[in-house]
C-alpha cells in the first residue's frame, strides 16, 4: 500500500512537471522573441532619430537660421557652393548629345578600355569648364583615365542656371565602353 502511495504521488508528481516543462520551454521561446522584437524596435527607433535630426537641420537651413549646429552659414560664399541639381543642368554646346560624342570619338581615336560602363563625378564651373573628376563605382584604372580624357575633350560646357545665375554643378555621367 505504501509503495503504491508513494508510486502515486512519483506519477502525479512527473505528469505534473512535464506541465511545467512545457510551459516554461513555451515562455522562453516567447521571452526569446519579445527580446529579439525588443532589439529590432530600438534599431529602428535610432535611425529614426537620426532622421529627424537630419530633418530639423533642414528645417533650420531652410526658415533661415542662420546657425545651424553651430556653424554659421554665413560661411560660404556664393562662389564657394556647388549644387548637385539646377534649374537648367549643365550640357554641351551644339547639336550634339554627350553619348553621340563620345561615340564618334572613340569610333574615330579607338578605345582601350575594357568593356563596361564607368560612372564619373565631375564639376561644371560656372564658365563650362569641366574639373574635380573622380570615379564612382567599381571600374578599372585604364577604364578611369579613358572616361576623364573623354569627357575632358568636351570642355567647355554651357553651365547650369539656378534663378538665372550661372552656378557650380556635380554631376554624375556614365561612360558605355563597348
């Protein structure tokens, strides 16, 4: 009679803490979630705040402050900016297009560059002439050095206008080797 009290109250107690197995491996999967949803919602809660950091500088420049984390804006002067979009973008003179030149010249001269298409970030000073070079992009050295003596053949450009002032533009132009 005693053993069989004794293997009674051994079963109850192991049906009873496969319960408490279940439920505890159940809150640890949980647990193990809500602290993976937890890190993802505070990774996403800092780039927002960079983007509103970001966006109240903005709002700053753009109502006119004229200290803006505390750098005077008066800093620059007109000469000194280069905007990367203009009223009217800079482009060649004539009746050509840039592709259509580059094409006839490298019908004409030959290429020896490797196929493949270079992306080239350059200036456009406010008298058309082309500066600041520099590639964007994965492309080979010969690709490079081919891309900048091209577009230098087609200096000077007519220069990009903003409320009808000649200004710098930075510009990003592909280059098609064939």
């Amino acid at each position: 009679m005693r053993l069989t009290i004794g293997l009674s109250i051994a079963a109850i107690f192991l049906v009873s803490s496969c319960g408490i197995k279940k439920e505890l491996a159940e809150k640890t999967a949980t647990n193990i979630e809500l602290v993976k949803e937890n890190t993802e919602l505070k990774s996403e809660l800092a780039g927002m705040k960079e983007q509103v950091k970001y966006l109240s500088t903005q709002l700053e420049i753009a109502t006119g402050n004229q200290v803006v984390d505390g750098v005077e804006r008066f800093d620059l002067t007109p000469s000194q900016i280069i905007v990367n979009a203009a009223e009217i973008m800079p482009h060649l003179a004539g009746e050509f297009t840039l592709s259509q030149v580059i094409e006839e010249t490298l019908n004409r001269e030959g290429s020896v560059a490797e196929p493949g298409t270079v992306y080239t970030e350059m200036v456009v000073l406010e008298d058309g002439t082309l500066t600041s070079f520099a590639p964007v992009g994965k492309s080979t050295i010969n690709q490079q050095a081919q891309a900048v003596k091209l577009l230098k053949a087609t200096s000077p450009w007519i220069p990009g206008e903003v409320s009808g002032e000649r200004v710098k533009v930075r510009m990003v132009v592909p280059i098609t080797f064939k």
